[in-house]
C-alpha cells in the first residue's frame, strides 16, 4: 500500500508523515554537513519558511512536489558547499506506512561527455563529492534517529530473520 498526501483547503495531509520535530533534525543534521559555515541567505530563507509552518509544513511552499495533488516525494533545495541543487526529499516508502529520507544529490540527470569537454573531470568531480556528502548525511541521520531507507532495510532484514524459515517457505508460494 502507497502514501499520498492528499491535498484538502491547498494543504498535503497524512497521518504518516514526519513529524515537525523529525524533519526540523533531519534539516539540522543536513545543514551540518553540507556546509563548513553559515549556509547561502536563500537556504536560509527556506528553512526559516519551514519553521515558521510549525506543524503545517507538509503545507510550506518551500517544498517541491512531484504533484500538486498527490504528493508521493516532497523536495527543500538545500544545496552543499560546492553545488545549490542538492535537495533533502522525504518520499513514501511505498512497502510500508511510512515515509524516508534521502539526500538527492541532483546531479545525475546531467550528462558531460568524457573527452569532449575539460569539464567532465571537473564534473566527475563535484558527482563524487555529492554523493560523499549524501552519504555523510544520510548516516548523520540514521544515528540521529531519521528513518532512511538504509535503515529502514536494516530493519527489514531483522525483521525478517526473527520468521521461522519453514513458516517462510510454506507462505511464499
């Protein structure tokens, strides 16, 4: 069964959602490692949007939605130090009643041919650091208590190991 945040008076709601508190620490945790100082004014800006929503984030505007009227993935571009379109997405984990974290590092939609330009180092470059701090931040939030999908299939996993196999293989088929 899949999340949606259904849209009722322009504002997403579901009971599954992250609370305020949640999404404040992941925000937090985000910020600390993606920058060595004060973050960009329009970073800023964002976040300060989102607190001042309190409960009624889902609402805030400084949030991308993948729809207007079925959210499954909610984006805030919080950037890094080296590259503004990083994005912390909170996404409906679609085996589960819950939604996760993930640092997009919103950079793999673009394409520099190796050879043809002296940017594909540069870029290769800037995709690597991305993912080291995406990394970083999503393990900064496993251990602040911010369900990520990793953790969420750690938990699986042990989940799983406490069936007995024969009550598995006799209820697979």
């Amino acid at each position: 069964m899949s999340n949606s945040l259904v849209l009722v008076d322009d504002s997403p709601a579901v009971e599954n959602l992250p609370s305020f508190e949640v999404v404040d620490r992941a925000i937090d945790i985000y910020l600390s490692c993606a920058y060595d100082s004060a973050p960009p004014k329009a970073v800023n800006d964002r976040v300060k949007q989102f607190r001042a929503a309190g409960d009624q984030w889902p609402s805030c505007a400084a949030f991308e939605r993948d729809s207007a009227n079925t959210p499954t993935r909610l984006a805030l571009r919080l950037g890094n130090r080296v590259y503004p379109h990083m994005k912390l997405v909170i996404e409906d984990c679609a085996t589960s009643l819950s939604f996760l974290f993930r640092a997009d590092t919103h950079d793999r939609h673009i394409t520099v041919p190796p050879g043809q330009t002296g940017e594909y180092s540069a870029f290769v470059k800037l995709m690597k650091q991305n993912q080291e701090l995406a990394s970083a931040i999503e393990a900064g939030w496993e251990s602040g208590d911010v369900p990520t999908f990793k953790a969420y299939l750690k938990q699986d996993l042990l989940r799983r190991a406490e069936i007995p196999m024969d009550w598995t293989i006799n209820h697979a088929r």
